[in-house]
C-alpha cells in the first residue's frame, strides 16, 4: 500500500470517528468546563475511535498481547 492509498483510506474513516466522538463527547463544551478541556476529551475519543476503526480495516496491525 503506497502512503497515499493509506492516507485515502484513513480519511474515509473520519465521518465515522467524528460522530463517535460526537456521541460520546458532544459537539460543545458542556456550562462546567471550559474549550480546552473539552477539546482535549473530543480529540482523544477520535483519536481512539480513529486507531480503533484503522486495526479493523486492516490499516495498522493489531497490537500483541503480552
């Protein structure tokens, strides 16, 4: 797989984690807290969601466990 044909097949899996993350997250921050810690509690819930839906479509290899 060439670098653009994984970048390709990356981006497809946006859409999905950001309405994972949206779910889980919300789309603003809630009244208690402020931007930057809810960017930071969206971005890490993409992010995981990203890597999640990457191992499944057989981007990146799964990790071994010990």
């Amino acid at each position: 797989m060439t670098n653009e044909e994984y970048a390709n097949a990356r981006n497809r899996l946006i859409p999905m984690a950001e309405a994972h993350a949206n779910r889980e997250e919300g789309k603003r921050p809630q009244q208690w807290e402020g931007p930057h810690r809810f960017a930071k509690r969206w971005n890490l819930c993409f992010l995981s969601e990203m890597d999640r839906l990457a191992r499944k479509e057989g981007l990146v290899p799964h990790e071994k466990l010990f």
